[in-house]
C-alpha cells in the first residue's frame, strides 16, 4: 500500500510540476527553440504521459483503505453531488465567450461584460474541476482518492492564480478593468444569474455522467444512488 501511494504521489507531483513549469519558467526559452507548434506539442505529450503515470497508479492501489471519515452519509452525498451539477454548469459555461482564452486581444478583454458563469468566477472552467474534484473528496476520502484529486484542485486553481498575475502583467489595465468585473472566487449568489438553458443542458449532462459512474466505478451517484 506505502509503495503504491508513493508511487501515486510521484506521479502527481510530475503532473502538476510539468504542467506549472511548463506553463512558466520554461514556456518561454521552449517557444523560441521550438516555435509554438513545437512547443504545443511538448506540452501536451508531458501532460497525457504525466496524467497516464498518475491514472495507472492510482488503479494499481486496490481499493479498501480506510477513510479518514465517513462519507457514505446523504449529507456528503448530497453536497458531492451539488457540486458536481455546478461544477458542470461551469466547465460547460465557459466554452463560450472566455475573453481569456490565450491569443484574445487586448481590446477584447476590456470590452467584455461579466456574465453567466463568468460572473460567478471568471476561472469557471478551473472551478468547475475544482468542485468535482472536492465532491469526491467528501464521499471517498481515501489515500488515493485524496492525492488525486488534491492535484487537480492545486493544478485548477494555482494555475488560475498563476493565469491571474500573468495576464496582469501582459495586459495591464485591458485585464484591470476585466477583472474588476468578476472575481476569482466563486460568487455563489451570481450563480441565479447563469440562463435556465445552461441549467437545463448541465443537468441532463449530470445525470449521464453520474449514471455512467455506475459502470465505470461501481459506485452509485447523484439521483442515481437514491432512485435505483
């Protein structure tokens, strides 16, 4: 078990450093060696092998450790699977109109108005895995369940930060004036503001990705683990 979580932890720890080193320190001396196709294409082949290092480990520690709490309960039940529907709602939300999404000019993102999901954060989509993560924290704190998904919180919202500063200091006041307008943290009381279709369409997605869960995991979420 102490091997396997090692193991675990090594795997996260390449995933998220490759991820900010690259993403940082290193961007810049790769792009003038490489191009920026060069360097797209080191990135992600870190990115899948690092992700594929922590996966495959993370299925090599059988089940059945203890959790550090019981979250088998309708309350974490319930809270896991609230926060998997916003958490939806917010990757999906942010498909669509991110002013900062890489290459969007300056005088596009001072002329953005904060709405819908953006809003609530303007990181909807590093929330969105942030929450997800979380809520199987709260349901299966296990060892290897909390390494995992404490890397992709850390990996979300560090990098949402880091995204932050490096913006700030591209943009300046083109980014000032964006960001005044939302927040990075969520603003849950935004979240009534988000358009019914958006609710509509991440509710039908939450319930296939939670019925899926059957299948994939054996483990009954969302609705499905009171209706079945």
């Amino acid at each position: 078990m102490e091997q396997g979580l090692a193991g675990l932890i090594a795997g996260a720890l390449a995933f998220v450093g490759s991820h900010f080193l690259l993403s940082h320190p290193l961007r810049a001396p790769l792009v003038r060696a490489l191009g920026e196709k060069g360097f797209s294409g080191v990135y992600s082949l870190v990115a899948f092998a690092t992700m594929g290092w922590m996966i495959i480990a993370f299925r090599a520690i059988l089940p059945g450790a203890l959790p550090l709490w019981d979250g088998t309960g309708a309350a974490p039940w319930l809270v896991a699977s609230a926060l998997s529907l916003i958490g939806i709602t917010l990757l999906l939300g942010s498909l669509r109109g991110n002013p900062a999404l890489p290459q969007v000019p300056g005088a596009t993102i001072a002329a953005a108005r904060a709405k819908g999901v953006f809003a609530v954060t303007r990181h909807p989509m590093m929330w969105g895995f942030a929450l997800w993560a979380l809520g199987h924290i709260l349901v299966s704190p296990t060892p290897r369940v909390l390494v995992l998904m404490a890397a992709m919180i850390i990996l979300a919202l560090v990098g949402a930060h880091g995204q932050d500063r490096k913006k700030a200091a591209l943009l300046g006041a083109d980014w000032a004036h964006w960001s005044a307008q939302t927040s990075y943290w969520p603003r849950l009381a935004a979240l009534g503001g988000i358009a019914p279709a958006l609710w509509a369409i991440s509710i039908v997605v939450w319930l296939g990705a939670t019925y899926g869960h059957i299948h994939a995991a054996h483990v009954y979420a969302g609705l499905w683990r009171w209706l079945l």
